[in-house]
C-alpha cells in the first residue's frame, strides 16, 4: 500500500479553507493508494473548527501577515518561518513512513484527477501547475527555470510533463529525497539572492541531483485574492443552478 501525506502550513480565510478542503475531498484516490492529512496551524485558531478529517498542530510563529486585494505581502522574515512550517510537515511526512509528501498551499482548488497524475509520473519532485493573474495584469505560475523567477515557456500552457528549474506550492515528492539534505532550511550563502523558500527547497534539491518537474494536465485555481475567490463561488453556483 502506497501511503501519501497531504499536508501544508495553515493560515487562510476560513471560506477559502473550505473550498481548498472541498476540493481535497474530491480527489480520486488511486487503488492501492491510502492518503491522510496534516496541517501546522500558524495562529489561525478560527480555522481549527473547521478541520476536516486531518491531524493538525498548533504554533505562533509571531509574525503578522498581510494581503491585499492585488497581492500578499511577504518579507523575509515571513519566507524562513513559512520555510520552518513547510520543514514541520516534511518531518511528519519522513518520520512517519509515509510514501509520499504532498503538499498542497491552502489558497488552491485542486482538480480531482490531480493525485493520480502526479503518481503516474513517477518522479522524485514533480508539481502541478497554476496560473496566477493579479488585478494588475500580472501573470505567473508556480514553476519557472532559473534564478527568481525567469522562464516560463509557453508550451507549459499545453498539456503534458515538463522538466523546470524551480517551483512550489502543489507539489509530490518521494519521502527518500528528505534522507539527502532537501528541506526548506535557508541556505546562509544566497540569503537573499533568490527570494522565497520555495527556491532554497529547489537549489538543495538540484544540489542533492534531483530533476525537478512540472505536470501540466489539471491545472489548479489559484485564489489568490478576495475577488478571485468571489468569482470561483459565484461560477460554482451558476453551475449548480
């Protein structure tokens, strides 16, 4: 039996938690195939009512976090204790003896068929991919080539599996990667180089030898902002109705 972890730092809206836990309630879970949940909840004691089915540990990093209606408002001290909660799930992942590690940020509506996608891959690091517009025009995805955020072809709008450089957020990895030195753990060299946990996680795994790749079959809905979230339950109910 195949024993996968969905997993992820938790500070969200309660109502974008909801649509994210409801579309993990929709994934196809292959045969042979057992998945849990685990979340680290970073001082959102609003949302622990409305766990689902999962374990979850509670801790305050201390930090405010803020967001707007065009963007989330990071510094660097936010990266390395977001880098720390991502750390903490891995552990509860690798310790565990579970397969795999799933990690799915709480913003993100997932397609059904994304696990098993994924599985079929059968890659040591792979991702599925979103597209992310801000209300400035800005666009982007969760994977990129090099440096901060360079290359993004256009061929990733197609269907299929590519090999990228970098990415994050929705992402499969085999559990052994962890026994080689891949975590989040800031690397003191290139502090501030390259901007963002996601990318130190990258560098080590580079670094450790692994291809890192980026699966393009069911993209997920980012819902990156309120009116992004707004739009995502009004075309819900039109569907419905």
């Amino acid at each position: 039996m195949t024993r996968v972890l969905i997993t992820a730092p938790l500070r969200q809206d309660p109502d974008i938690f909801d649509a994210y836990q409801d579309s993990l309630d929709r994934l196809i879970i292959p045969a042979g195939v057992t998945v849990d949940r685990f979340f680290v909840v970073n001082n959102c004691p609003e949302v622990i009512p409305r766990i689902r089915g999962a374990a979850y540990e509670v801790v305050d990093t201390g930090l405010a976090y803020e967001k707007t209606d065009n963007d989330h408002i990071w510094t660097f001290e936010n990266m390395w204790a977001m880098g720390g909660l991502r750390n903490r799930t891995i552990h509860k992942a690798y310790l565990n003896d579970y397969d795999y590690w799933f990690s799915i940020d709480t913003d993100l509506v997932v397609h059904p068929m994304t696990l098993q996608w994924l599985l079929w891959a059968n890659k040591d690091i792979v991702s599925e991919i979103f597209w992310t517009r801000a209300p400035s025009g800005k666009e982007w995805c969760n994977a990129w080539m090099m440096d901060q955020c360079s290359g993004m072809p256009e061929e990733w709008k197609k269907p299929g599996l590519y090999p990228c450089g970098m990415t994050g957020a929705l992402m499969l990895a085999k559990t052994d990667i962890f026994a080689n030195g891949v975590s989040y753990d800031p690397i003191p060299n290139i502090h501030k180089a390259l901007r963002g946990e996601d990318r130190h996680f990258c560098v080590r795994a580079a670094c450790a030898g692994y291809q890192l790749w980026i699966d393009t079959h069911c993209p997920a809905l980012h819902l990156y902002t309120r009116g992004i979230y707004n739009e995502y339950i009004k075309a819900k109910a039109e569907k419905k109705g």
